[in-house]
C-alpha cells in the first residue's frame, strides 16, 4: 500500500530542472525554483485513458457498428492482448526479480481509488518501480553476483577488518565509475531497518548554476545471496518509462561479514550512457546515508533536530502526507551539501 502511495505521489512531482531561479540574498541559496506541491485531496477520481479518449473511442465504435466503447473492446480484446504480449516479450528486462515493485495492475487499481493531488506540471503515471538490472552470476534469479564470485570467501575471513577492507576498495580502484566502501554493521543495520519500511524516496542533486535535478530510488533485497540492492533513476526517467526505466547506478550491500566481522561491503556502478557522473551518485549515496539514518545523531542537538527533518520528510513521502514538499527537501539536501 506504501508503494502505491508513493506511485501516487511521484506522479505529481513538478519537473525540477524546468523551474530555476536565483536568491541573491547574501545568506541564502536555492537550486530550483519549486512550485507549490501541496497535495490537496479532492474527491474527483484520475482521468483515465477511456476518459481522455472518449470520444475518439466512441467515434471509432459507431464506425464498426458497435453500441458503445465496451462493445469495441471486446471486440479488440484478442489482438489487444496479442499486442500487450508481443510488447512485454520485446520490452521486458531479463533477470528483473517480480517483487521488486508493484505491478502495473495494482498500480491501475491504486489510480481509481486514490485522492488525486493538483500541481502545476502534468507528467504520465508511472506504473511500477525500475527494474533491476540483469547482471552476471548464477547467484539467484535476480541476477545478483554472489560476494563467494567476487571474493575468495575462505581467505577472506581469515583476513583481518582492515586488511580486508583495503583489498575492497582496491578492487575498484582502477575503474572511474565504480564505487565501493566498507559500512560498518550498525549503520547499515539502521538503514536497513528503515528502508523496510521506507522502500523508495526521492533525493536531488544540485547542478551549480542549472538548478537540481530530482532522482527516484527503491531498495529491494536478494536472501539468496543476502544483499541489497538500491536502484536510482532519473526521476524524469522513471514517470516516462514507469517499470522499463533504466537506473543509472546500482548500489549492492552484501551482508556476509556482518556477523562475524561486523562490516558490510558495498559495491556500485554508475552507467556510462545514462547522464549522471559518478560524483553525482557519489553524493546520492551520501544523502542516503543520511536521509536513512545512518549518521543521525552526530553533531549535537542541532544534529540531530536536521536528522528528524530528514526523518519526517521521508515519512511524509512514503504515506502521501500533504507536509512533504520539493521545496523542503532541497531546503534539507542543501544544509547537508
């Protein structure tokens, strides 16, 4: 129901890089100019596809000598189920797990029964959550590369923390798009506990001059390889494709050595084509961590006082509140920046 919610919020998200502006007050910094995005309920139901084309449908029926649309759909629904099949064979990313979103038929029922929200931008509804990306391995369905295929297990628990950690990040080191880092248990056991929960979120990143630009992010785990995966995609991206957009990096957590070396290793890709540089997705992965809780609490009261914004502004996000706002969660990513 979390997802739907949030389906229902993205949908109306005003595009970030279309509304720029500049504060020349001498204190005071905005990426984006944002435009209200209070979600005010209203009892009118979503337009649907039938509504919106109503009368070309009708037109159409009255041609075929058919009474009315209904009668026109079922005489269309063999080929119209024949081309939704040739579509999803010729579209559907292989290795994607099932669950890792909401289908597109919940989606449709969430559509007709969730309250609509007004902003000023009209942008298509997604329908599912970026697939994950199929990767090489015989780890699971998934596609996930089990850590035992990238590490020599054996010799690795044999290695002290440190000495293991060195050899991680210098797996990585040779290559610019990669990124890797060693989190100890206890933080990632925070983010995890609340990304549970908290499955998908929004965050930006500021462009100097240009304004932000808005990224979209869903976690979904593996147990049969006990690792994390997080997918950002380009939110732009994600309300045209809905479940076909392309995540521009992947982040994995493999959670082997939590136990018993209480470390996580992570290990992420950002994709050469997709239009994001990896000191973009660096500082994603920063927001991350601190919009999940892995660094609240430090920096005394004042510290913790921006943790609890962070903290409800994902909340806000995930249960559709009318107190989550664009314009506050660039206000958030800006203190931290």
């Amino acid at each position: 129901m979390a997802s739907l919610r949030t389906a229902g919020m993205l949908r109306h998200l005003t595009h970030p890089c279309s509304h720029v502006r500049t504060l020349r007050g001498s204190n005071q910094r905005r990426w984006a100019q944002v435009h209200d995005v209070r979600f005010l309920a209203t009892t009118q139901q979503p337009r649907s596809v039938i509504e919106k084309y109503r009368q070309k449908l009708e037109s159409k029926a009255k041609e075929e000598g058919l009474p009315d649309i209904d009668a026109l759909k079922q005489a269309y629904q063999d080929k119209i189920e024949r081309l939704r099949k040739e579509t999803d064979a010729a579209t559907k990313l292989p290795g994607a797990p099932a669950s890792a979103a909401p289908t597109a038929a919940a989606s449709d029922a969430a559509d007709s029964n969730a309250t609509t929200t007004t902003t000023e931008a009209v942008t298509p509804s997604p329908k599912a959550a970026p697939k994950t990306p199929a990767k090489s391995g015989s780890g699971s369905g998934s596609g996930i590369k089990p850590l035992s295929e990238i590490l020599d297990m054996t010799k690795a628990r044999d290695l002290p923390i440190k000495e293991l950690s060195a050899i991680w990040r210098l797996r990585h080191a040779t290559n610019p798009h990669s990124l890797c880092a060693v989190v100890p248990s206890e933080t990632y056991s925070a983010m995890d506990t609340l990304a549970r929960s908290r499955p998908q979120f929004v965050l930006p990143v500021p462009h100097p001059e240009q304004g932000a630009e808005i990224h979209f992010l869903q976690w979904t785990w593996d147990a049969a390889t006990a690792t994390s995966t997080v997918l950002f995609t380009q939110l732009a991206e994600y309300k045209n494709r809905g479940e076909f957009a392309q995540p521009h990096t992947t982040v994995t957590h493999y959670m082997d050595f939590s136990a018993d070396k209480g470390i996580v290793l992570m290990q992420g890709q950002v994709m050469e084509d997709r239009g994001v540089k990896p000191e973009n997705a660096q500082w994603l992965l920063m927001c991350l961590q601190r919009f999940y809780g892995g660094w609240d609490g430090t920096g005394g009261e004042q510290g913790q006082q921006r943790a609890n914004e962070r903290r409800n502004l994902l909340d806000w996000f995930a249960t559709g509140d009318q107190r989550f706002s664009v314009e506050k969660l660039l206000e958030e990513a800006e203190r931290m920046g």
